[in-house]
C-alpha cells in the first residue's frame, strides 16, 4: 500500500473520497483543509481544542483509494484519534483496510502517543471495520443513542505501549466525542 501525507494535489480527490464514504457527515471537508493548512484554518482547529489534525491517503494506479486521518486533542497530548478512516469499495476485501489500520496504529506509536481511540456505530454496515478493530486489542465501549438516531455510538480504544487504555468515559475531561456530541455512557 502506498501511503503518503495529504497535500495539496491530492485535496480535491481526497474530498470526493470523503464525500462518498460519509455522505451523512461534512467535518471531513474542513479537517482534511485544515491538515493542508492549518494557519487558515485555525477557526476549526480552536472550535474542537485541537493541537493538530493529519491524513495521510492511499495510493493505487495513480488514484486516491483511501484515506486516515489522526486528530490530536490539546486536552488530551498522550492521545490520538483515528478519524475519516476508510477505502474506496473497489479497494475492500484484500486486506487493505487491515493494512492501512495497522500503518495508522505504527504512526500513532511512532508519534508517541499512548491510545489510540476511535468511534464507529453498531449499524450493520460497520460490523466488519468493528470485527478488525478488535483483532487489533481495540476495547470498545457502548454509548447511547443521540435523539433521532437509532443505533449506538462505540468509541474504542487501544493501548500502544503494552497497557490497558484507561476508558473514555473514565478519561478526566475527556471533552467531545471526536467531532460528535458525547452522550452519555450506557449502564452495563
């Protein structure tokens, strides 16, 4: 797989990528902006207490096949956050996406962090990405339900330096749910 840093060239095939993979969503179109320039985009990075936000995209024949993103919360500098992370389908079922998750988990502990988190929901459609994530250590955690949604929101996390993560829900000031609002944590 070839992965290199999102850069300008790459923004507009990155977005449109974005686009599809997360219709319902529009964060994307501002945080991949923001990863290219972050002086211009300060406004977005300030609103969601963010040190930084980085893609980085798959590359296949010459075309965007994929993206990852990792957002670094100021409140939270032993952390990161996968967010934006997915494949074109013509790209799925190889072992891409397992590919491209195992190159985020090696930046993440090349950057020092200590967790890596991640939300996804327990909507079908997401219960393939859910099963490799836990392949990798991923715990997860159930939240609720948001009003008007009926699925449940599942933020997961993964020790990188041979630890159990610390739970989200019992992180101090752990702030939002990585550009969602935080419900609150379902009672086992």
């Amino acid at each position: 797989m070839n992965l290199v840093p999102l850069m300008p060239d790459t923004l507009v095939e990155t977005q449109r990528l974005a686009a599809e993979l997360f219709p319902w969503e529009h964060e994307h179109q501002a945080a991949l902006q923001a990863a290219i320039a972050p002086t211009a985009h300060a406004q977005f990075l300030r609103e969601r207490a963010l040190a930084s936000v980085n893609f980085w995209t798959s590359i296949q024949a010459g075309q965007v096949a994929g993206l990852a993103g990792l957002y670094n919360y100021t409140a939270q500098p032993e952390e990161t956050w996968l967010a934006w992370y997915g494949l074109q389908s013509t790209a799925r079922g190889r072992g891409k996406g397992a590919e491209l998750l195992d190159w985020v988990i090696a930046e993440a502990r090349a950057e020092h962090k200590q967790v890596l988190r991640l939300w996804t929901t327990d909507e079908p459609e997401y219960a393939k990405a859910i099963a490799l994530y836990r392949t990798r250590g991923f715990r997860s955690e159930l939240w609720p339900a948001l009003p008007g949604e009926n699925w449940h929101t599942l933020v997961l996390s993964l020790g990188l330096a041979g630890q159990e993560p610390l739970p989200w829900s019992k992180c101090p000031a752990h702030g939002e749910l990585c550009g969602r609002e935080a419900p609150q944590l379902v009672a086992a």
